[in-house]
C-alpha cells in the first residue's frame, strides 16, 4: 500500500523545505487577501434582495466563491508552504489533493460559473427560462459527476502518484499547474509560491470583476445605484423582452414589472378616452358656433326685413 502523504514529494532531492520566509510571506498575503473576499460575499448574502444584486445570481455567486476558497486552502497545504505532521489530517493526500483541491475547489468554483453561463444562454440565446435554484442545482451535479467518480477512483486506488508526478490539476488542463508541477518547480519555495498566488489571484480576480461595482455601491450608494437600476429595468423595450432577460429565479421582479407596464397601460388607456372626450366637445364647440353663426345670419336677415318695411 505504501504511505499515501502529501509530504510524499518533500523527501524528493533538492525539495525546499516548509516555513521558510517565501512561505510565510505568500500564506499571510492569501490570507489578508480573504478578508475583504469574506467581506464581500456577506455583503452578497445580506443584500441578497436588492435589485443590482439579484441579476447576480446569489447562490451561485456564494458556491463559486466557497469553492475557490477550498481551492485556495487546499493549494497551500498541498504546495507545502507550512509543515505539517506526517500522521495527521493535513498530511492526507486523498483528503487535500482529490477531493478538497479538485473536486470541491477548483471543479466547484469552474463550473458554478459554467451553469452561470448556461443560465445566460438559456436567457439570451434560446429566449427560454432557464429554471430556479433547483435546475442549477441539477447542471452543477451534472458537471461535477465526472470529477466525484475520478475522486471515487482514486481514493480507492490511493493514486498518490498522480499528484507527485503531474498535479490532479493538469487532468482538467489547468496549464499554469501543468508546467510547475512537471518541471517540479514547486520543490523551490518560489516556485510554489508564485503557483499559489496565481490560483488565488485568479480566485479573487473573478469575484472582484463581477461583484466588485455592485458591492461598492450598496455600501456606499445604495439608494442612488437602486435607482439607477431601476431606471435602466424601465427602458426595456416591450414587456416579451423583459419576459425573456430574466430567468425564473427572479420572478418577484417581473411580476413588478408586469404590474408597472399595467399601471401604464391603463393611463394610455384613460389618455386615449378624454382625447375621445375632447375631440366630442371640440365637434360640439363648432356645431354651436356654426348655430350662432346661423341665428346671427338669420337676426340680421329679419332686421332687414323689418326695416325695409317700415
């Protein structure tokens, strides 16, 4: 069976060992870096009914978020950058490397973006509704099948030799982790170093690019930046096209508007009846003008008469 550790590869020739100042100095920058990640995923979930924050799509948001943390995690402690016990929990490689670096780390945080784009497709592309929560759900279930039976497989078969010789990264193509792990970069402390700050760079970077205006302005300007939203929400063109630009999961915010262009209508409605209105008293102004015209024709014609014969 063999001993199945992480630690596996730091008794390789020329492995730079743990804790050195390398490793310290990127662990505190991830970690400082989580602070405001933290900060602004619960900022998502507090205001998780503001309009601006609605079209984000919450829940996927959170889950992308909390697998790119996992992901995070698991890449410093498979990376080696603190020491760890040989017979502790830290030191399990099926544990770190499978199933918390792969399967609920980076398979999780890809592919919740990928059913974000789905939903999108289904919204734009197929003008179909593109389901709640629960059909998410099901195409993120379906997207990490392949990668819980690959983890199944290879915690059955304690495939320790995949991580020493490749990364489990490099089976989903991730080429950054592809090159390092096979040119056995991450035996220096700079290598794997730069491997982890890539990783949460890109883990941070995406959250920030996506969320990062809305998070802003609902501390900031939340009132104003509602508005704002609001406004653009009211220049759709009909209500088929509002129908179709938001999926199912927002349906409290197109029954709103359904009921505002409602409102509208009937005002058009009301507009319509006093123009009708107005065009009927306009026609009775002219008949009662050309009556007035007629007595007044008629007067004249009998002072005349009246004149004549007197």
């Amino acid at each position: 069976m063999g001993d199945h550790r992480i630690s596996a590869a730091s008794d390789g020739p020329g492995y730079d060992a743990p804790g050195q100042v390398w490793d310290f100095l990127v662990t505190g920058i991830i970690g400082f870096a989580c602070i405001p990640f933290i900060s602004g995923i619960v900022v998502l979930l507090c205001n998780r009914k503001y309009r601006p924050i609605k079209s984000k799509n919450v829940n996927l948001t959170v889950l992308s978020s909390v697998g790119g943390l996992i992901w995070v995690g698991a890449t410093i402690i498979v990376n080696g950058h603190l020491t760890r016990d040989k017979d502790s929990i830290w030191a399990v490689c099926v544990l770190w490397s499978f199933w918390l670096q792969a399967c609920f780390g980076f398979c999780l945080w890809l592919n919740c973006m990928n059913v974000h784009l789905i939903v999108l497709y289904y919204i734009f592309i197929l003008k179909k509704a593109a389901g709640g929560m629960k059909s998410n759900m099901i195409r993120l279930g379906g997207l990490l099948l392949p990668t819980i039976v690959f983890c199944i497989c290879a915690s059955a078969k304690h495939a320790s030799r995949i991580i020493r010789n490749g990364g489990v990264i490099s089976v989903f193509l991730f080429l950054l982790f592809l090159v390092i792990m096979q040119t056995q970069a991450n035996y220096d402390v700079v290598g794997r170093s730069f491997l982890s700050l890539s990783i949460s760079s890109a883990v941070f970077y995406y959250f920030w690019a996506r969320n990062g205006e809305v998070i802003y302005n609902v501390i900031f300007q939340k009132e104003k930046y509602a508005q704002k939203f609001n406004a653009d929400l009211q220049r759709c063109p009909s209500e088929r096209d509002s129908r179709e630009s938001f999926p199912s999961s927002f349906q409290d915010l197109e029954t709103e508007l359904k009921e505002a262009r409602e409102v509208i209508n009937g005002y058009h409605n009301q507009i319509e009846q006093l123009e009708e209105e107005v065009c009927a008293m306009e026609q009775k102004v002219n008949d009662l003008q050309q009556q007035v015209e007629l007595n007044r024709s008629q007067a004249i014609k009998e002072s005349e008469m009246s004149k004549s014969l007197n």
